[in-house]
C-alpha cells in the first residue's frame, strides 16, 4: 500500500453528543505533498465522548512519523473508508474514536482493507466504538465498559507480560503511571496481551486478575494492536508511553 501525491478534504463536523460532556468536532484541510514508502492515516471522529488529547495525540504521532520515516495523514472525513482510498495507506489508526462512526457501506470497505493485508491500531477510546458491529470487536479485541470516577484518572501498576514486542520491550517490569483505565468485556481469547493492569494497585477495576490493558493479533487477513493508554495529553509526552506507542505502529507496519 503506497501513497501518491493527494489532497484530503475534510469536513467541520458538529454533532450533538450522548455521552457525558458537550464536544467539538473539528479537522482541517491537510496536504500531504510527500511519498513514503509507509503511510499511517490517523482516525478520530467521535458520536459520544470526544477526548480532550486527541488533537495532541495527532501532533505527536506526525512528529513521530517524521522521525521515523513514515508518512502520516489525519482525517474525521468517513467518505475516505472506501477500499480505494484505504489502499494507499498501511496502518489505519483509531485515536479515541467514539460511538458509531461509520456505516454499513464503510465498514465493509475496511474489512476488505483488513483483509488485503492492511493493518489496523487502536488507541483507548478505540475500543469504545461500534458496539454493533461484531467483525470491529474481535479486530480491536475488547469493548469499553467502564471507568472508575472521581477522579477518573489514578495511578496504577502495569505488569508486563511480554517483555519481547516490540511495543514493551523498553519498559520495567512494572509500569507505574496515571491514566484513565477501562474495564472491558467481550475481550477476544485469540489476542496476544502484553500488558495487564494490577487491580490491588488502584480502586475502581472490574476484570480482575486478568485485566488486559495492551495486546496485538493477525486478525482475518491483517494485523491489530491496542493499547488502552491514552486519555490524558499528558501520557502523548510521557517517553515510556511514547515509545510503547511507535512501537505498536512499528508492528502494524510490519518492521
């Protein structure tokens, strides 16, 4: 999948929310006048909760992308989920997408980008979108159930399970950070879990002793990772967890 010279248009999109607080939806025309042999187009619509970090989220994956020689695109525009389009990209990244994003027609166009081979990521709230759509559940490997609250985000301990990924290999035994940590359900069996949050660490979680918070798997044709870091603009600063997440692109891509 390689990218040509193009333009992405995207669109000023305001939708009234149902989740908990009011959001703003905004993305802006973007040229992408260079030729990568990789390419990672960045997602983040959002029908519910929009996150505060995903503009500085975006920032730096494009930082990133710049230091590592891949090429990156950020779009909300769903008209670009056709599989035309979704060719000319390598990775397609869910940044804390929310609800419903895409219709009937879209979401077969990225199962068949999934199938040729394209590669998928998912950072949090990736995995609290498309509840409906089964195929989408078992690619980003678990659904958003909850979070604790006041305050939602708290200080816990990850333990890693696998210190060989290329997304771990760089951290302690155990991690020690602040986030907003999810509970989920429907988790997939088949993902390989990198990461499992410790429950006797901080208040609030519900899975228990297996309590994934990373994994990665081939899935129907491609790869999938997700990492459920990354609901403050605090953590896109954090070296540990900037590295785990260049680390999750460079797997999807295949390096």
């Amino acid at each position: 999948m390689k990218m040509k010279y193009f333009l992405i248009t995207t669109i000023l999109c305001v939708t009234i929310g149902c989740g908990q607080t009011p959001k703003k939806e905004t993305t802006t025309d973007e040229i992408v006048t260079d030729v990568h042999e990789e390419n990672v187009l960045v997602f983040s619509k959002t029908k519910v909760y929009r996150h505060k970090s995903i503009e500085t989220g975006v920032d730096l994956i494009k930082k990133l992308g710049k230091e590592n020689e891949f090429g990156v695109a950020h779009t909300e525009d769903v008209s670009l989920f056709t599989l035309e389009k979704l060719s000319e990209y390598d990775v397609v990244l869910f940044l804390s997408t929310t609800g419903d994003v895409l219709n009937e027609e879209q979401q077969k166009a990225f199962e068949g980008y999934i199938q040729s081979g394209g590669g998928f990521m998912g950072i949090h709230a990736a995995s609290d979108t498309e509840y409906e759509w089964p195929w989408y559940g078992k690619l980003v490997g678990g659904y958003f159930v909850d979070h604790p609250n006041n305050p939602n985000v708290r200080n816990a301990d990850i333990k890693v399970l696998d210190n060989n990924h290329i997304s771990t290999k760089h951290l302690p035994e155990t991690w020690n950070r602040d986030d907003e940590w999810y509970n989920f359900k429907n988790l997939n069996p088949d993902v390989n879990v990198l990461l499992n949050l410790d429950e006797t660490s901080y208040e609030g979680g519900t899975n228990g002793e297996h309590h994934p918070i990373a994994w990665y798997h081939e899935f129907d044709g491609g790869r999938a990772f997700y990492t459920g870091g990354g609901h403050t603009k605090e953590s896109y600063a954090e070296p540990l967890f900037v590295q785990h997440v260049l680390g999750g692109i460079f797997y999807c891509l295949g390096r």
